[in-house]
C-alpha cells in the first residue's frame, strides 16, 4: 500500500523506476510476443507502396477514438470527409482533427529533440488549439461521472509538477536495462499520474505512447492505433491506473499495456495487407474496365485518403481541371468511388478503403474483374 490519499494531492508519487519487479517472467513473456507484434507491424508499413495512405487515414482513426476516450465524440467519416477542409466542421470534429495535427507535430519535433517534457507540452497546446504550460492552480481532482465522488487528486504545486516530469523524462530517455515497451507503460501511468496540464492530459498521454515506440525505433510512423484497445477495455484502463497507484500493481498495468501493444498491432497490420491487397486488385479492374484513365499515380491518390476532390488531381499534375472531373466521374460509373456533396464542394467517397478502415473485418468485396 502506498500514502495516498485520493481527496489530496499525490505530492509523494514515488519517482521511477518502480521499486517493485518490472521484469517478471509473466511480462518478458509478453514482451517477446508484443514485440514480434510491432516488428510485423513495422515491415508491412514499410512494403505498402503509398506510405501516405497511412499517414492520412490511421492517425483519423486514432483521433477519432482517443477523443471518443475523453467523450468527444465525432465519427471517422467526418474526420476523413473534413481532414482538408478543417474550418468547415463541427466544433466537436475539429477539436479531434487538432489531435491528428498534433500528433504529426509531435512526430516532426522528434527530428529535433527526444521525447522530453517540451515534447508534452507541444502537444497538449495543439489539442487544446492554446497556449498551454504546466498547471498552476490548484483543486485539480479527478471525479467521478457517476456520483461525482473524487477518485484522485493529482500533484499540486508547478515546481512539484516540473520536478516529478523531469524525473519522468530522464527514466524515458536514460533507462538502458528495462526493454523499451516496460518503459512506455511505466511511463504512461507516471504521466496520467503527474497530469501536468489543466486539460487534456489524457490524449496527451496517448500521443506520447505513439512518439514513444518511433523515439526507441520500434516504429517509423505514428501507426499504432492504440485507443481502440482502450476503448474496447476502458474499464480495465482506468481501473490498472488506479491499481497502480492504490496498490503498486505494475504487474497488472504493464501486462495490460503490453497486450494491448501485440493485439492493437496485428489488428492494424492486417489492416494495411487488406489495403494493399485492395490497392492491386483496384490496379486490374481500371486497367481492365476503363484502360484509358488508368494511371499510377491516379490509384495513388485513391489510396492516399477516403475522400477524393478534383482539385487533388489537379494540383498534383495528374490531369487538368476539366479531364479530372471526367475521370473521377469515370470512376463513379464504374463503382470505385461514390459522389458526396459536402456544402457547395463535391467528394468523391471510396467505399471499399472506409469500409475496410472502419469494420473489425479484413475483407473487401472484389470488383467484377473477367478472368
């Protein structure tokens, strides 16, 4: 048991590492298999021919349920309908699409600095759409949303904050012993448990999971599409964060994240095989249909995200303004893409790269291409 107090503040957190054992035979086990997962996951990424497509559409994915978490909530076709046109949206939706962007300004600011305390901070300040810096004021509590009792009261005091960060910070980036995965879910815990920021923490939290895993090498993109583990056992999350800090249950808590790790990770590499196996058998039905638009970089753009514009086309020199309306329409007659009107804007949906994007299943109805 610790001296924790949930209606005070948790000045006395402990710094890391856990004294307990972070290395138990249970959690090296699922180390190797979450591992394994990753490496996966990392090798199909990497052989997908429009590197893009994944850039674009999974990191939506990921805004969409990180936001759903803290109950935003939007759909992933608005996300994917508005992801260029952002100031046309819904208030709710443009506050998760300010996920993706600061997940992707978290990512770029890796080039410059490792994973650091600056690192947060720049990404909450994207999410809020604000200026943001370590909280200041105090009365911060956690309730909750059912009899509003408080179920924990974070550290009070800046210098405090700061202090319990730069220790956090240090573990992330001078452990050499722990195996890279015991680190991010330590650390995962230790940033939700400092909750340095007046809001959004939480999604944070979850970006900085993503920054971590490309920080150690373990992935080169922002791929990872952890919040749908978390939403599907979000009783589970909440409850291995409370367990940890009522009772020093990292066994629990790390096994939890690992697991989450290896399963969100085939999840989304099989995702990306259905894509690319979409993306050939796509290449053969145009040829074989309608051989006179077929390009490469045509099928690219089809790819690179759900929703399709004409000015796409035309800004990438595919074709001029008027012919990109012909071939888009060309697709539609052919059962590729489905016209949308979004205000005075027309899209151009392709159904079977949401469907495959946003169903659990890995299957795609084939085009009816003669043998």
């Amino acid at each position: 048991m610790t001296n924790w107090n949930a209606n005070q503040p948790y000045n006395a957190l402990p710094c890391l590492p856990p004294s307990q054992d972070v290395e138990t035979k249970a959690i090296l086990k699922q180390v190797v298999k979450s591992r394994a997962a990753l490496a996966e996951l990392k090798q199909a990424a990497e052989l997908i021919p429009n590197q893009s497509m994944l850039i674009n559409t999974l990191p939506i994915m990921e805004a969409q349920a990180s936001s759903e978490i803290e109950n935003i909530v939007t759909t992933t076709d608005k996300l994917f309908q508005f992801m260029d046109s952002e100031s046309q949206a819904d208030p709710v939706t443009k506050e998760a699409l300010r996920y993706r962007t600061a997940l992707f300004k978290g990512f770029k600011s890796l080039d410059k600095r490792p994973l650091c305390t600056q690192t947060a901070i720049l990404v909450c300040s994207e999410i809020k759409g604000a200026d943001m810096d370590i909280r200041k004021v105090t009365g911060t509590a956690l309730k909750s949303t059912q009899d509003g009792h408080t179920i924990y009261t974070p550290p009070e005091g800046e210098s405090i904050i700061r202090d319990k960060l730069s220790d956090w910070e240090k573990f992330i980036n001078e452990n050499e012993e722990l195996d890279p995965l015991i680190i991010m879910a330590i650390a995962h815990y230790q940033f939700e448990a400092i909750h340095p920021f007046s809001d959004g923490n939480g999604r944070t939290g979850r970006i900085l999971n993503s920054l971590m895993l490309i920080d150690k090498g373990l992935l080169t993109l922002p791929i990872l599409y952890l919040s749908r583990y978390i939403i599907q056992t979000k009783n589970d999350y909440y409850s291995g964060l409370l367990n940890v800090t009522q009772n020093q249950a990292w066994e629990e808590w790390i096994l939890y994240i690992l697991k989450g790790i290896e399963e969100t990770a085939n999840w989304t590499r099989l995702k990306i095989e259905t894509i690319r196996a979409l993306q050939e058998h796509t290449v053969q039905y145009i040829k074989q249909t309608s051989p006179k638009i077929y390009t490469y970089e045509l099928v690219n753009l089809l790819f690179k995200q759900p929703y399709t514009r004409i000015v796409y086309l035309e800004k990438l020199e595919i074709v001029s303004r008027q012919t990109a309306s012909k071939y888009l329409k060309e697709l539609v007659n052919i059962g590729v893409l489905r016209e949308v009107q979004q205000g005075r804007d027309k899209l151009f949906l392709h159904p079977k790269l949401v469907d495959i994007l946003i169903n659990d299943t890995n299957e795609f109805i084939p085009y009816p291409i003669e043998a």
